[in-house]
C-alpha cells in the first residue's frame, strides 16, 4: 500500500501560486563555499542570466563557465556531486534555499516563483563536507552494512528459484524499494546529529577508518536504513536473517534514538512511507525482545 | 589508536543497553507515571464537589498509613526521576530544526522537549510548594515551611490548605501552565508511544490514534483545570470548620481506641481470656439468633 502522507510540497518546490509574475532577466545565487574538509566555509555570490528550464545544476554548470563573482572576482568552480541527473541516484542533495533536495529536480523558475531575489545553496549540514557542495555521505552507507540491508543468497551452486512473492508484499515492498539513499531523511532529522571526526597525525587511512565507523555505529543509524530493514525483513527469502537485522536495529543507535518528528517522511524525495517502516520496525523489535527475553 | 575503537565499540552502560533503557523510558511515562497523573487529577478535581468529597479521598489515600511513602516512592517519584533523567539525555541528544523544517511532526516533536522542561521545573516546584520535598522535621521547620514557602498541604485540612496554596493568581497561572504542558506531554507521548512500540503504524492508522490521543488530551486537560476552579470557589472558612470537626472526630475515635488498646494489656491473661470466652460466646448467641 502506498500511503500518501502529510507532504509539504514546497519542500519539493512544486508549489503552484496560480500567480505568474513575469520571470526576471538575471538573478543572484549565493553559495556557501568551502575549500577542504574542515577548513572555514564562506559565502559567495553570483550573479545569472536567466535562460528557459534551468535547474540548480545548470546554474552551477554556468557558475563554474562564468568563473567569476557578482562583484567580478577570480574565482574556481564550485564542487558538487551528482550523476543521474534525473532524480534517482541522490548525488546531487543539497540545501536549496535551506531546505533538503536534489538539485537536478530543482527548477530555477519554481524557485524564482518562490523568491526572485536569489538562491542560496550549502552542503548539506549533516555530513562532513569534502568541498563546497560536496558532502561524504559514507555514513549513510555504513548504516546500510550495520543493518545487512541485503539478501545472502551469493554461493557457488545453483539455488533453485525463491519463495513466491504475494502481490500484496509486492505491494508493500516496491515503495520502501525506490530509496536512492539520498539522504534527505537523515539531514531533516532533528536526532540525527553531524558526526565529523578529523585524521589525526601519523593516523593511516585505514586506522581512521575503523575509528570514523566506530564512531558512525554508535550515532543513530536514520530512517532509511530502519526502511530498509522493513523491506529485507519483509521478503521470503530475507526473512531468513530477519532476527539479526533487527538485533542490528536493537544496538546502540538503533531504532530507539527515533524521536517520531516525521520530518523524514515529509522531506523524502521518493515519498516513501517511513514513518510506517519506523512503526513497522518498533513493532518487530518489541516482538523480537519479548522472544528473547523469554527463550533463551 | 586500536584501543580507542575498542573503547568506542564497548560504550558507557547507557549506550549498551540503550534499547532496553529507551523502551523502559517510554514504558514508565504511560505506566506508572502517566497513570498516576491521571488518578491526581481527578482526585483534585473533586475540589469541586466541596471540601467532604476532596476529604474523603484525601483520606482515603492516606488510609494506606506506613504504606503511603513506599508506595509513593515505587510507583511515583523513582519513575518520575528514571524518565526525567533518560529524558534530559534524550533531549539533549538531539538537534530540534523548526525554523527550517516547519512540519506539524515536527512541531510535536519541539513542544514535546518544551513541555518535558515545564513539566520537571513544575512538578519539582509543585512537590517542594505543596510538600516541602522532604517529610522531615527538622527540614520542614527550618528550611522548606519559614523560608521559601514550601509544604503548604496539610492532608487533614486538605480543601482549606489547597485553596490558601493557591490563593495567588500567579500561582494559579504557573499551576495552570504546568497542568497543560503535563497533560500535552502525556497526551503527544502516548501517540508517539504507540509508533515507538509498533501499535500504531500505517500513516492512516496514526492519524486515527491521534484523534483518540488528541481527546484524550482535551479531556484531561479539562479535568486538571478543574481542580484550579475547585480551589478558587473552595470557601476557606467553610472547609477548616468542617475539617476541624473531622480532626476531632477522628482524634476522638483514635483515643478510643488506644484506651481500650491499653486496657487490653492491663488485663492478666486469665482475666483477657475469660474475656475471649465471653466475647465469643455472645457471637455464637448472636449467630445462632440469626440462623433462627
């Protein structure tokens, strides 16, 4: 079932006014820049003609043709992620205008509708930032392997064909499917708080790593990793390692760090019913506690 | 550098049992926590029904004597404390973001934290203004009654005591103010409950649950202000002559009962068995009578 939950559309900047102001000729985008990891960020601004069905990445693709400032300095392109360009691979999150979304999907217009003054982009804030939009989002992707959000079915011989699927889990499925761990459920969590360790001298990489992950298990692991428990758990053949998803959900932040805020449901790109997999996800770990509790 | 990754992996005691811990947290907010609340409330709430009622069930309360204080501390004030320390942790384990994400769930989120806050300042100010924390003789004289106004309530003159604590308007207000913040946080945590413990969790069934959360709320809310109208319309003079006549009936009684208490051992044994024998002969007659 997919359950259309209380979605503020203009997270996603399809607010339609009704009113049509005329579109300005230029306008201005300030960045929020930042040269290193860990260095200082500043503003920046830029001033951009506008052209028909611009969207946030063609007005960084002319910031980086422009290489020069509003106020006509030198400067170097500004870093950002993104790959698909089509809203199904979340490289490209950002803040626009303060709030959590693709770029690709962001159009100029829609954004100027909202504000003709200007557009301001930062990273995203709960990531440690690698340059100016850029964010390593590594974190997101260590949740996934702490909660196995996957099914072991690799080996050597032929398995034969899996459990039949019901439509109805079909139907379950399918949404909690489309994350494209993006993110933006993690940056508009008010429990998810920015965990940003520096490498310290004579520190090897893969020492920093194993400390840097360390401490990622120990922060809450977010909605999209407890979604994809849901989706897991709920197959036939994921269902075999069901009870240690959901130990892997029971651990030190785990699903319990969840503060029921429902920004992540709201904010999601792909409208997937998160806080139905939360639900979903505190009703098989009380269960899962109870049995444990009672046989071992 | 290999022991400090060990270290973190380990963890304190809090973030090994941090499931556990945060389930017991909920739990003890609903039960005993919210559930006490919801019998105090509707006992002050009797205010209204006049000085005898709220009396009554002051009194019946205190009919559990040595009882009281143990009960008091397993089922109120440890739980209390547990919830209020897990909470402080909690809330200062996250990031609340209204000015960029303003969502009604969100929103809840913040008013929830908010209220947690008025809810300990409240309930620790409620317990010293009405108790003077500590049931301490020496306590009470010299610190909590002179001073700073504490242990205003007097269990045998219940209607009076509550209506003078509550004479200011002020207090009234800030009474007012802790009972909503109270009743909200009960009211929000029991729907989040609900979806922490996986009772509540399609987007359809939520908002169900939170009409019933929400009328919930409102009837509580109606029930705590209540108990300020019932001590605003409490005739002070009116209730201490009542609860000086009930004093005096009840010391009377007590005497009497200590009189024969003392009577009883004076007796030598043969004298207190001869006495049994009557006792139990006049019960059997009676008995007997009735039988007929």
């Amino acid at each position: 079932m997919i359950q259309a939950n209380s979605h503020d559309d203009s997270a996603h900047g399809s607010h339609d006014h009704g009113e049509h102001h005329a579109p300005p000729a230029q306008f201005a985008v300030r960045v929020l820049r930042q040269d290193a990891p860990g260095a200082p960020s500043y503003w920046e601004r830029h001033t951009i003609t506008r052209e028909n069905d611009m969207n946030v990445i063609s007005v960084l693709q002319r910031i980086a043709a422009q290489s020069e400032t509003a106020d006509g300095d030198k400067t170097t392109p500004v870093a950002w992620d993104c790959n698909c360009l089509e809203e199904v691979c979340g490289a490209c999150t950002m803040l626009v205008n303060g709030k959590t979304r693709q770029a690709c999907s962001a159009l100029v217009d829609k954004l100027l509708a909202e504000n003709p003054e200007e557009i301001e982009l930062r990273p995203m804030s709960k990531f440690p930032v690698v340059r100016d939009l850029m964010v390593n989002r590594s974190r997101l992707f260590r949740a996934l392997q702490k909660v196995q959000a996957w099914i072991p079915v690799d080996g050597y011989y032929d398995m034969g064909s899996g459990p039949r699927v019901s439509p109805a889990n079909q139907e379950q499925a399918y949404p909690l499917s489309e994350c494209m761990s993006c993110g933006c459920c993690l940056e508009a969590c008010p429990q998810f708080t920015k965990i940003e360790l520096k490498k310290q001298e004579g520190e090897t990489d893969e020492a920093f790593k194993a400390r840097e992950q360390a401490a990622f298990d120990r922060g809450f692991v977010g909605a999209h990793a407890i979604s994809q428990v849901m989706l897991f758990n709920n197959h036939p053949t994921g269902a075999m390692n069901a009870p240690a998803r959901l130990e892997a959900l029971m651990a030190e932040g785990g699903i319990q760090d969840c503060g029921n805020a429902q920004n992540c449901v709201a904010v999601c790109p792909k409208k997937i019913p998160l806080t139905t997999s939360i639900g979903r996800a505190g009703r098989a770990t009380t269960v899962h506690a109870i049995k444990k509790f009672f046989d071992r | 550098m290999e022991a400090a990754v060990e270290a973190a992996r380990q963890g304190t005691f809090f973030s090994r049992n941090e499931f556990l811990i945060r389930r017991l947290h909920s739990l003890t907010g609903l039960i005993p926590v919210g559930a006490y609340m919801c019998i105090h409330l509707l006992t002050n709430a009797s205010t209204l029904g006049g000085p005898e009622m709220f009396q009554k069930n002051v009194d019946l309360i205190h009919s559990l004597g040595p009882a009281l204080p143990i009960v008091e501390w397993t089922f109120i004030f440890l739980p209390l404390i547990f919830h209020a320390v897990v909470g402080v942790v909690i809330i200062r384990s996250g990031n609340a973001n209204l000015s960029s994400y303003y969502y009604v769930g969100n929103v809840r989120y913040t008013l929830q934290r908010v209220t947690a806050w008025i809810a300990l300042l409240f309930i620790a100010y409620h317990v010293f203004h009405m108790h003077g924390w500590f049931h301490n003789a020496w306590w009470l004289e010299n610190v909590a009654n002179n001073e700073l106004g504490g242990h205003q309530f007097d269990p045998h003159k219940a209607s009076s005591t509550a209506a003078i604590a509550l004479a200011s308007p002020l207090k009234k207000l800030f009474y007012g103010i802790g009972v909503i913040s109270c009743v909200y946080h009960l009211a929000n945590g029991l729907w989040t409950m609900g979806i922490t413990w996986g009772v509540w969790t399609t987007a359809a069934a939520q908002r169900r649950a939170n009409w019933i959360c929400g009328a919930f709320g409102i009837a509580l809310t109606v029930v705590g202000l209540a108990a300020l109208v019932g001590v605003t319309t409490t005739d002070v003079d009116k209730a201490e002559a009542y609860e000086k006549v009930r004093h005096e009936m009840n010391l009377e009684e007590q005497q009497r009962a200590e009189a024969e208490a003392k009577r009883l051992k004076s007796l030598s044994p043969a004298e207190r068995e001869a006495e049994a024998k009557a006792q139990a002969e006049k019960e059997a007659k009676a008995a007997e009578t009735k039988a007929h």
